[in-house]
C-alpha cells in the first residue's frame, strides 16, 4: 500500500481532516518521501529529529534507515495516529511539543551519532523554525527540509535579487545551503496553493571563520534593521531604526569605509561586506 493509499485510509477510519491551524499538508508522493530522506544522507546511528510528522509518511522512510527518530508533534489527534501506525518500531520517540518552544539541547547533548532534521516543515511557521535550528548548529550535522518554494528562493537568493533579505543572509553566513527539488502542489493532501521545494541546509563552521565576525550580534541587528526599509539608501534605513545608538554620519562612514557608495540599499550588499560593517560597528563601540 502506497502512502497515498495508507493516508486516504487513516483520515477515512478515523474521520480526520487537515488542520488549517497548523498548516497541515500531508505529504502522499513516496518519490518526494525517498527523495527527501536520500537527500538528507542519514545513515543508522544518527538521531534524526523530525518536526510536525503528521500521519507518519515521511516517518516511515526515515525509520527504513536505522535512524533512531525523535519527533516533535503538536497535534494530540497525529499522536494517536503515530503510536497506532508504528507500535512495533523501538527507534522512534514521539513528544507532544511545539517545537518552538522546545530546548532541543536536552535531546542532543549526548547524542554519539550525528544529529540530523528531517522535516515537512508547516509554512507558516518555517523562518523561526530554521532560525531556532541554526541556534543548534554546533550540534546539528544537515537540516532537509520542505518548505513553500517561494522561502526556498529567499534562502538561495543572491545580492541584488528581489528575494534577498534577512533569511538569506542569517542563514548564508553560518550555513550552505542547497535547493534540492521542486515539488507540485498535487504531491499533498489537501493541495496547499503553493507550489513547494525542498532546501538542504548545512552548518559550516568555516563560513563563519572566515567571515571573521566579530560580534554575532552586531551582525544580526544590522542586516534586520538593514531591511526594516529596503527601499531606502541603507544609511538612511540603518539611521532611522537607530542601528547601536549611531549617529547618521557615522553610519555614513562606516558605509563609506567598507567600499560602498552612498546610494546602496540593502539588497545590493553582500553577505561578506554586512561582515564589515558589523565589525566597523563593533570596532566603533569598543573604542
């Protein structure tokens, strides 16, 4: 039985239906599934965290690994289901939390494999989701996800591209990020109106190394307040939001230092020139 058919049955004999309120899309093309969890290279041994499991689909070919699974569900009616469907496997534990709200280092400090995410991510929720991951990142070896294609495009975006921003950037500096594969609307139950992809996202200590910065959060504070105003010169956006107590002339000068004209605006600046900046600022506070 194909997850297509396995998911019409579970929803018809237990009268379920997708819950708007926490984006439910269930995942049915097993394609997609294999693809998604051959992407991830998970081997046996590693603890796979997985984020919203739902009717267990994508479950189900991550357990086939040998991984032991830990997965994070908010919906006591897909608790339910998941015990139910998955009675006879020991590598899996299921926790009734909002993911967002858990401390994901009380499950990983003593993890001896590698700690891998592999998820279906619900799009409203996706951005903090990542970011609360990347707060992980010395713990976490991969992070594949599915999310809405039009986030895949932020995520993987370059200078100068209307999709560039404050995700691209906070993800990019600590992280490589790979978008794997595109995937129809038509591949879930119910069809979201948005088309999906899936995103590879691999920390990378030596990204980071080599940027040299800094002060992390410094460097955070500038590229969101860069984008509080994108339309605007970035001196004007980073002086209107008050950007460390600087003055705009100062802001002027730090712009000025780092090779930029004056005229730029914030999507016309590359992740490694918001490292100097952010370490122009920090020089500046620390004199």
């Amino acid at each position: 039985m194909n997850s297509l058919e396995i998911t019409n049955r579970i929803m018809r004999s237990n009268k379920l239906f997708a819950k708007k309120c926490f984006g439910q899309n269930f995942l049915v093309d097993d394609n997609i599934l294999l693809g998604i969890v051959e992407n991830s290279n998970v081997e046996a041994g590693d603890l796979v965290i997985e984020i919203g499991p739902g009717l267990g689909n994508l479950t189900e070919y991550i357990l086939q690994t040998g991984a032991q699974v830990l997965a994070f569900e908010i919906d006591t009616d897909m608790i339910e289901i998941l015990n139910g469907r998955f009675t006879s496997h020991s590598n899996l534990t299921i926790v009734n939390m909002d993911i967002l709200k858990v401390n994901l280092e009380e499950y990983i400090k003593d993890v001896k494999g590698k700690v891998r995410v592999i998820a279906n991510l619900p799009y409203y929720i996706t951005t903090p989701i990542i970011f609360k991951l990347l707060e992980y990142k010395e713990n976490i070896a991969s992070i594949t996800v599915m999310v809405q294609k039009e986030v895949a495009d932020r995520i993987a975006s370059k200078p100068g591209s209307k999709e560039y921003g404050v995700l691209t950037i906070n993800t990019n500096y600590q992280a490589d990020v790979e978008k794997i594969f595109v995937v129809p609307n038509t591949s879930f139950i119910p069809a979201p109106n948005v088309t999906s992809a899936v995103i590879k996202i691999t920390p990378n200590k030596a990204k980071e190394q080599e940027l040299g910065i800094k002060d992390g959060k410094i460097f955070e504070e500038l590229v969101k307040k860069a984008f509080s105003e994108r339309r605007k010169k970035l001196a004007n956006s980073l002086a209107n939001c008050g950007l460390c107590g600087l003055t705009k002339p100062e802001i002027e000068e730090i712009i000025k230092n780092v090779g930029l004209k004056e005229t730029v605006r914030a999507e016309e600046v590359s992740v490694e020139t918001y490292a100097k900046i952010a370490n122009e600022i920090y020089e500046l506070k620390n004199k």
